[in-house]
DNA sequence: ACAATCAATAAGGAAATTTTATTGATGCTG
DNA sequence: CAGCATCAATAAAATTTCCTTATTGATTGT
C-alpha cells in the first residue's frame, strides 16, 4: 500500500504548470496561453487536467468557445500567482550581493509601468543590503542628474546618446474628440518633449482642422486636462490611467517609442546592471509591454 | 536560439524538488532526506545539484562528513518553506466548502501541539467562511461539552471510548532530580488523570524511594512547579517548554499515550473530519510527531 | 589500518511529459 | 443553412526527464 492517500494536501506539481495556468487565466484561452508559455496546446490541455484531476476540482468552465474560472479555479490560481511571484524572488535573492549598497534609479514619469512600485518592493525585499531611490521626473532632467553622478541608472525614452532600447512602448490617441465640424483641440507638453512633435507631424500628415490648445508642463498637467476633456492627446501606454479613454482607428497611426536605459559611461555598477534585467524580466512576465 | 536565457530570474523546478531540499536541510544529511521523501540517495543528489546549477550558487557546503547551509541556501531555502507552505494551503483551500460555517474545536490542554496556533491560522485562511472557535481544557471537561452539542470535535487522550486514535506521543520524565539519598518528589495533577496512575504504577513497578509532592489542578501549574525545581513530573512530549530538562535514562521507562479524535455520536459534521485530516497531514509534515 | 558512512557519478531503465495528428463541438459568415 | 474557422479534448508515438542500481572517492571513528 502506498501512502500517497496519506498527504490529502499535499501539492507535487511543476511550476511549469502553476505557469500556464495562470498563462490560460490571463490568455483566457488555452491555444493562447500555450504560445505564450512556449508549448502545445494539447500539452497545456494535459497539464489542466492532471491538475484539476489531482485536485478533484475543475478550475474552468470551458466549453469550445468560452472559458471562464470556476470559484475554486479562481481561489487556485490566486495562490499559483503568489507561489511562482515566491519562486522568482527567490532566485533573484539568491544571486544578490551581500554587501551593503545603493541604487539611484531615474524613471522618466510619463514611461513608469502600471506596476513600478510592485515591482521596487519586490526588489528591494530581494535585496535587503540595498538603499533604493527612485526619482521620477522628465527625461532630460534625469539625464543631468546621471552625469553629475547623483544617479545610478536612468529609464527614460530615445533623448540621448548611449542608451541601450529596452522595450517598446505604444503611443496611443486619447481623451475627447470634439463635435464634428469643430477643430481637434491638442493638449501637449512644453519643449523639449519627443511626443510633442511626433504628435504635430502626425497631424500635419494628414489633412485636417487641428490646433494646439493646451501646452503643459508636467505629465500630471496633460492628463488631468485629457480627464477634464479639454482635448485629445498622444500618451505613452503606460502613463494611460483608469478614467483616460483610448481613441482607435480615427487618428493618424503613430509609432511606437522606445525605453532606453542610461548608464553612467564610466564606473561599473552591478546592480544598476542587475535591476534593468531585473526590471525588463518582470515587466516581460507581466506582458504588459513588449520587449524589443 | 532558445529564449532560456530571457528569464534570469524564472524557477522552473519540481515542488518535489523543494521539498527535498527542504529535507536536507531538516535532516541535515542527503541520506536521511531521501528516506524521508522516499526517493533514493542518489536521486536527491541529483536534483540539488540541478537545482544548484540552475541558480549557479551552492547551496549547501558539504564535505562527505558534514553539511552546512551556505548564506544564500539560507535564504532559498526559507523561500521554499514558504513555497510548499502555500501550494500545501492551495490544496486544503480548494476543497474547503463555500458555505459560512462554524468549527468548534476543544483540545486537551497537555496535548496541544508546539504549533497549534500556526495551524489553526492557515486553516482559517483556507477556510474564509469558517468561523473557528477552540476551547483548551481537560479531556474529560471537553468531552463533557461535547456531549452537550457545544463542541464539534474534541483532540484528548484515551479517557473515553469512540474516539479514534490519530497519533502516539512520547511520555517523558521532566524537572529535577533529587539529591542523591533523597526520595523522589512527584508533582501530579489531580484526579482524574491518566498520566497520575501511570507515573504511579511506574514508580511502583521499580523498588525506589519517591512519594508525592505537589498535586496541581492544571497543566500550567504542573509545568510550573517543574521549572521552580520541586520535583519530576510526566508530561507529553507537545507539553514540554524551553526551560523544563528532559530526564533520561535513569527513571523507569515510560509507555506512550495516544492522542484520539471525538466527535459526536449524531450528526456529521463534515468540517470537523476535515479538520482532523488536516490537522494530521501537518503534524505528520511537520515531523514533530509520529502518526500511528 | 579497516570498517562505516556519506555524497558524487555513471549508465541503464522507467516514467512522465510533449508533440503531432485527429476529432468533435461551437460560433461566425456568406 | 452550409462551410469555415476556432477551440479544446484525445490518442498514440516520441522525446525528454528523472529515478534507480551500482560504484567510487573521501572522511571519520575504532
């Protein structure tokens, strides 16, 4: 006799397949997540119904056309998050220096990812023995801050020379369009700003009534007057925020801009190294944003 | 080119896996985790080194007579204790009904397992709707309320019949020895307890001088009068603590007990047998006590 | 020095998982 | 309504992975 019946909670599974779950709960679809997870479908397929066999639960409810969570699937998959988000942790402690350090990160604030401060946290719990300081702030300004050597490293977008590109961040049209017949009110940075002209030119490409109304100064500015709906503006991704409407198909096609991050040219710092891989790995997990 | 090399910090390893470290580390030795996970010495060999590859850190020095965690084995392996803590949870939670309900629970106070409360905690966070109440005492009180209705299921010694028996505990000799030349001073509790005859019986059973002491009305109290030194007592191996000296070898030796599940003769209560399950498979993980 | 114990390693075999290919079911489109 | 496309389940073969047996080298205790 064995004693597999003898460990009623006890879970022996791959992560591999704690992974594609939560690939098909977020993919909502197994064809999906199989890519996403870099495998078959059948075999995702499989690895689903071992699991829910092994748990004597289904985790979706899936006929040939919907999926969705069953209530225990959605219970399961929360603590699959929370043991792979361990699991990764903790091979980055495992590598991390032990002497005490310091990392001064620049983040060009309209570039911030959705889930940045997630993201330090888990850093920085990773590396106890590490100060961390996150100044937010536009690119130009962080870049200064980099050469007098009061920053480690710097995200920011294509402003200089000597940036290594990261990943890709679409630009999107959003806020109001104005009624019909009236003329499209643009609300926009204050030079030197990359998307103010990629905007004007993405305009003036194509033949129609517009203007710029607002000039702002700040991140901040332009999106509380896309929320006031004082006009329509170009944002990366990731400054887009609950209450921002995307406008699709209307607006000139626009292209994608690049993160970039900034070393200081002389001294090696390793952990500065260590966070942009750190960082461009997570934000891959996430998919938010497609690397390069 | 594969994309391995594109999550530096992805773990894709075999819970099984973690649990044999985890093993080593319990069992200090490559050997005895393997029995304990019942896999062969060689196998356990394998998937450290694996796993050490894949981290590219060491995580245990071992010569072939000694083994030590290395810093950052420490720190991995604390990252899957808490792994395997919460896949094992995701197992329990799963099953746990979906309906608001109520588990009383009484537990005879010499019984209570060093980390009673750690369990009832995860137990609680499995089970959301599940409002848990535990009562300590002596098993026969707790029987008594659970012939009243006011109890759902009971965890004592053998003083009743219908119970069903979960797991053996040690008995020790505890506290202080006389002077020699000295009779032996027994501290007790009261009527009824069935450690009392045993001590009895077993001080009876060898020709030495001893008498009783102290007659206390509690677990505390014993307890406390074998730190404050006024004799040798009996106690389970869960009731022992930090400051009480364990006797061995000289004084008569001693039979285990067995600690019982009750529950009601009537109804099922299906949380209550859910409970007792959990409670064994954790005791068992935690290898602090021995399933009979 | 010898026996005992421990971990590492090699090699063969066993078991599990993945893939390819196919089927059945469902919704969309003309 | 038929045909098409998409999705998940399944079967069977193939590959990979993992485990076991057997052995070696190293170290400690007697």
């Amino acid at each position: 006799m064995s004693n597999a019946n003898r460990s009623p909670f006890r879970l022996d599974t791959d992560l591999i397949v704690l992974r594609s779950l939560v690939a098909v709960a977020e993919e909502g679809s197994f064809s999906a997540a199989a890519e996403k997870v870099g495998r078959t479908q059948s075999a995702i397929s499989l690895q689903i119904a071992k699991l829910e066999e092994r748990l004597d639960v289904k985790l979706f409810d899936r006929t040939s056309r919907s999926l969705s969570q069953t209530s225990e699937g959605e219970v399961f998959i929360g603590y699959a998050r929370k043991i792979l988000e361990l699991a990764d942790e903790a091979v980055l402690s495992v590598s991390a220096p032990k002497e005490q350090s310091m990392l001064r990160v620049g983040f060009a604030e309209y570039l911030v990812p959705q889930h940045l401060h997630i993201h330090l946290a888990r850093f920085k719990r990773a590396h106890p023995t590490c100060d961390l300081n996150l100044i937010l702030g536009g690119g130009a300004d962080l870049l200064n801050l980099l050469d007098a050597g009061e920053l480690d490293v710097v995200f920011a977008g294509p402003e200089a020379s000597g940036g290594k590109q990261l990943w890709q961040e679409p630009l999107v049209w959003c806020g109001q369009l104005p009624a019909t017949a009236k003329p499209l009110e643009l609300i926009l940075m204050q030079e030197p700003c990359s998307y103010r002209s990629i905007a004007i030119s993405a305009m003036e490409a194509v033949a129609s009534d517009w203007k710029i109304s607002i000039t702002a100064n700040s991140i901040q500015a332009v999106q509380s007057a896309i929320k006031a709906g004082l006009g329509v503006s170009i944002l990366p991704y990731s400054a887009l925020q609950e209450d921002i409407s995307v406008i699709e198909g209307v607006l000139p096609e626009l292209p994608a801009t690049s993160v970039l991050s900034y070393l200081p040219a002389q001294e090696e710092n390793p952990l500065a190294q260590r966070f942009i891989d750190y960082l461009l790995c997570y934000l891959e997990k996430t998919g938010a944003l497609h690397v390069a």
